[in-house]
C-alpha cells in the first residue's frame, strides 16, 4: 500500500477478490518463487536483488511477475530499487490458512526440515495406517 | 493398494516419502485436475472416463498422469478399465492439512461457491483488516 502515488509504477496487482486459487498454487509450485516467499515471510519487506536464489536476473523478474500477479506478493519501486512484501493479510483473507500449511508442508519437504531433524518418522517404507 | 499383482501395469506411483510439495501444488494448480481431485474426495475410486470433465482423451491422460505421477492419486486396471483413487492417508501424512486446506480454498475460489452463497463478506472493495 504505496503511501504517495506520485511515480505509479506499472504493476499489476490484483484485488484480494481477483486472487486466483489456481494462480496462487501455480507461483507457490516452483522452488525459487518458494524460497522468496518464505524469505518474506519473516520481514515486512525486501529489495528484489538481495534474496538468497542463484537465478539469472532476466529468471528472477519472471518469478517476481508471476508472483506479483498471482497476488502472493506485491511490489512498489523507491529509488530506483524494487521492494517486495507478501500480501500475508490478503491471502489470509481470501484461503484462509492457505500460505501456513503450504509453508508447514514446505518444511517437511526438504531435506534437513522436519523429517531431517526428527527421527524414525519419515522416511519409512511401513504404511502408517495406525499411526 | 492392490491386493493382487498378478497383472501390473506400468503405472508409476511414488512412495509416500517421495512426494514432492512442487509437483503436488503444480497437479492442484489446473482446473480440471482439480475438478478430478474434488470429485474422488467423496468416493472410494471411480473408473476414469466417468468425470464430469469436458476435455479430450488425450489431455484427460496427461492430467491423470500429473496427478499419479505426483503422488495425488493412484490407479489401478481391472478388465481393461482404469480407476483411480485419493491417496488421501499419504497425502494427509506426507502434507498434514494440505489437501483439506486446498479444498476449502477451491470452494471459496468458485463462482457460486462459499462467496457466491454468503453474502456481503467477498467481493467487497473495502480492505477487511479490521474483520
């Protein structure tokens, strides 16, 4: 939510109304777009250059467009740079708990998450059915 | 999980530790995949050409291919006739919550859906921080 609107960049931005489920799944489907997300779920905001993803420049913009557009993030521009946030109270409001279990999910998926740290739970070849 | 493998078809199924959240998110990014998701939510299988899906053969077996090879569902062949199934207990143990979660996402994200019979809550111009 851009305080003055004096120099309007020309980003898109959906209504929290337009916010597509299947948008939304598709910008959270990729590792690169996830990791951006993650990274901003911890701070109000960030400088698009600074996040911790090894992709070429031209890659990165594509995955903050889709992410932009899909109404996951938003994005403003000061000073030349670009800043992005993660529309957290948006997305909230349109799929409730939506970002947190896929944010939980994301944390049992990788190696070293959860299922790194706790023992005898995953992987493991026994159904578990009973559990 | 078929309780006999005298006939196997070549039907890949990855285990429970193996389903990826990337290629989960990305099967539940389509409608029509979704649509098959949703309708297999309330019924133990159902034989594939009888989804209330309007698309060809052919991109109806890529979509099923994308969902099974995601670990979403699994299928099975019997007389010459495919059904699939929810992997919904691995589904639930690999991503607690996530394909509840999506669901419920799904039916707000519907014309006619939660929004379309509630009234006054979605779509509204007015920023709801306050709800």
């Amino acid at each position: 939510m851009p305080r003055s609107t004096r120099r309007r960049p020309a980003l898109v931005h959906p209504a929290v109304e337009e916010i597509d489920l299947y948008d939304v799944l598709h910008a959270l489907s990729d590792p690169t777009r996830m990791t951006i997300v993650r990274v901003l779920r911890s701070e109000p905001e960030r400088a698009c250059g600074t996040f911790p993803v090894d992709v070429a420049p031209s890659t990165l913009s594509h995955h903050f467009k889709v992410l932009r557009e899909s109404g996951v993030i938003s994005q403003r521009e000061e000073a030349n740079r670009r800043f992005s946030a993660l529309r957290t109270v948006e997305l909230e409001r349109r799929f409730p708990g939506l970002l947190d279990t896929v944010l939980a999910a994301l944390a049992r998926n990788e190696p070293g998450g959860e299922f790194g740290e706790q023992s005898g739970d995953e992987p493991g070849a026994e159904p578990a059915w009973h559990g």
